[in-house]
C-alpha cells in the first residue's frame, strides 16, 4: 500500500496544480453528497492517508453501484504528504523530497474523497462538527475562512508532534524531524555550516561541523548513518579545506541503556557495532539536560560541542487533542481510544496513528507511535467504517 501512497506519477502533480482554486473550493461543497452518511478524516499522515485513499475508493464518489455509499473527505493543513520514515534522508540530504511527496489534491480527484485544506482547533461532539481555522498563504493573504465540518463519523488521525520533554533550549537550538520544513531546515544548516568551514578564514573550529543526534530509535540511529556518508559527499564536491575524518563528527545521543530500544536487543546489537564501525560516537544511558548555541550538557555534568542538534527524542500528540470537547487523553495528549478505536467518551469518534492511545491486549502501554502501527490500524478502520454503515457490530484491533 506504501507504495500505492507514495510513488504517485508526474500526471497525478500536475492535475493537483491546474484549478487549485476550483478545486478547493469544490471540496467545500455538497456535490451530489446529500443524503450519504459524512465520514471526516482529520490528519492526512499514513494512517489517516491510508484510510481516505481506502475509504474513497471502496465507499466514495467512484465506488460501485452494489457497494454501501459515503461521503468522505479529509481535513489536511499541509498541501502535500512525504511518509515519515523517510525524512531522515530528507534531512541528510540523500534524497529529494519532492520525488516521493503526494499532493493530496491529486489524490482525492483519483480516489473518490474529498480535500478540505484546514487546521482543526475546535470540536463541537453535539451539533457533530469539526471547526477549522483560517489558512493564510506566505504573504498573509487569506485562502479559506474560519468554518466547521460536519460529520456522522469522525476519524482523527492528526500524528504527533516532537515532545522535548521540557528541556532547557530544546525549541531555541535544536531541530526537530518531524515534518519535511523541518528535514529540510536541518539539511539546509548542515550544508552552511560546511560552506561556512570552507570560506572563513581561519581553520575549522573544535565543534564546528560536529552534530549531535538526541535519540536513538529508528529516525536517530538511521539519520546518523545517512549523515556519515552524505557529509562526506558533500566534501567530495570541492570544499578541499575540510578533512572528514579530522573535522567532522556525528555523535548519537540515547537516554535508554542502549540504541533502538523498542526493538529485539539482537538488532540494538547489530545496528550499534555497524554504527562504531563508521566512527559515528555513541552514547547510551545519556540524559540531556540543556541544549546551548554550541552544543548540549548532559545529565553528568558533561558537554558535547556541537554546530548542528538534531532531537529525535520522543514524540507526543498535537496539544488541540486536550480541548476537544471533553475527550480523553494520556498523559503526552493522545486519545483514549477503546481496543475498537471508538474514543472513551464518544462512539462517532475514532483515533489512530500516533494521536491515539490504543490498548494492546495483554501490555501495560498502548500501541508504540509507529508507522507500521499506522497502516495497521487504517486497514482495521476501513473494516470497522464498513461495519458501521451496515449497522454491524465492531471488533476489536488487534
């Protein structure tokens, strides 16, 4: 499905770019729609792309006539979607994001759903609406007004966001990989910090195209491998006053006992001796407590220089999912969501992806924040928005 999603042809751009105004403007209308029940899904990351691009294939505007109808359509902020796991290669410079980016608009004209461009801010549970903010384009011009979506059945699916755990000059120094902007702000910083080296005058200094990498999951230990190669590329191009194996250094920064730790202590293992064999420096049962200008201090009193910090190290939901019209939430903001993926205090409402605290039978914490986790609970979903419209019972996600 992945590949479904994300490998969309040069065709599929350039309809989304033709009568981008007619067509958001369409979007807004009923078209036809009246009479079908409303599913709205907020959030157009992989669980909640997966889920519309499904919905709209099976139920939507191009079903089949013997097929149970629905109108459905997605509430997105962003105007293009790059799948998460890659913005570490965004961000290290080894590919181009615009090769891999979906335009949503393309997408809901192929797949039978609609696309509402706006932010969700608000709920109203009792009239069954989502309000939505104004959007702005870069000059501050308004595109589209405040307004309000009304559903039958609503899906949030709105991923998360980087949770720095309150750390003293987190949001000041470091960089984030949560969204393309910022995979390509790192990328950006990282590729003047080597021009910078190349033209001053006097040496490269101690710390200056060092960069330190806060967390060891999958985004963290794959960045840290990418960096080491694509670095050294970027030397290759002619920035001769730049010794790689003298002048930079890529250091991995983990608070667990060791890297990777949501996988099988076998593939920590392997992944940390394929890292020390590149000479990328780790560090495990590392708690940072600051990060500066020039670098970050841990939790025993050391300081590691850096030019560039990258902060991959945990994750929490959207801070709107804690006024949302009295829904549940944990303790980093996700929904309580019941094993069918109904919300604790509301049946219309479903969670999935990253937003949603999903039990799993027979753990203490819910599903991890992963996109194969995503793709699963979306598949579940269409079977689930299925049932509903049939007026069968629910099964649980497992």
């Amino acid at each position: 499905m992945a590949e479904v999603l994300y490998r969309q042809t040069q065709y599929d751009a350039t309809v989304a770019d033709r009568g981008l105004e007619v067509v958001v403007r369409r979007a807004d209308g009923p078209l036809g729609d009246a009479g079908l029940h409303k599913i709205v899904v907020v959030g157009g990351g992989a669980a909640g792309l997966e889920l519309v691009t499904r919905l709209g294939d099976r139920l939507g505007r191009r079903r089949s006539s013997s097929k149970v109808g629905a109108s459905v359509a997605l509430v997105e902020i962003a105007r293009t979607h790059l799948w998460k796991p890659l913005l570490h290669e965004a961000a290290a410079g080894s590919m181009d994001p615009g090769e891999y980016e979906l335009n949503y608009l393309a997408q809901a004209h192929w797949h039978g759903f609609r696309y509402r461009l706006g932010e969700m801010i608000g709920l109203d549970r009792a009239a069954k609406e989502v309000h939505l903010g104004a959007t702005f384009d870069d000059e501050g011009r308004q595109i589209t007004p405040p307004r309000s979506v009304g559903y039958d059945t609503l899906v949030i699916a709105i991923g998360s966001v980087t949770n720095d755990f309150g750390t003293p000059g987190v949001a000041e120094h470091a960089v984030p990989l949560e969204t393309p902007a910022q995979a390509a702000r790192f990328n950006r910083r990282l590729v003047n910090a080597c021009i910078r080296a190349e033209t001053q005058d006097g040496p490269v200094r101690p710390g200056q195209l060092h960069v330190a990498i806060v967390g060891a999951g999958a985004t963290g230990a794959e960045l840290a491998a990418e960096l080491h190669r694509t670095t050294r590329e970027v030397v290759a191009y002619g920035l001769d006053r730049i010794d790689p194996e003298r002048d930079i250094r890529i250091v991995l920064i983990e608070a667990a006992d060791r890297i990777l730790p949501g996988l099988p202590e076998r593939i920590s293992e392997a992944a940390r001796r394929l890292l020390d064999r590149m000479g990328i420096e780790i560090h495990t049962g590392a708690k940072v407590t600051e990060v500066t200008a020039d670098g970050l201090r841990l939790a025993d009193g050391s300081f590691i220089a850096s030019e560039l910090v990258a902060w991959a190290a945990g994750v929490k939901a959207p801070e709107v999912l804690r006024h949302v019209d009295g829904l549940e939430v944990n303790r980093i903001n996700q929904l309580v969501v019941e094993p069918t993926l109904q919300t604790t205090r509301d049946p219309d409402i479903f969670a999935i992806g990253d937003c949603a605290a999903c039990p799993r039978q027979g753990e203490p914490t819910p599903v991890p924040p992963r996109a194969q986790a995503a793709h699963q609970e979306a598949a579940h979903m269409v079977r689930q928005i299925e049932r509903r419209l049939r007026g069968g019972s629910l099964l649980p996600y497992t």
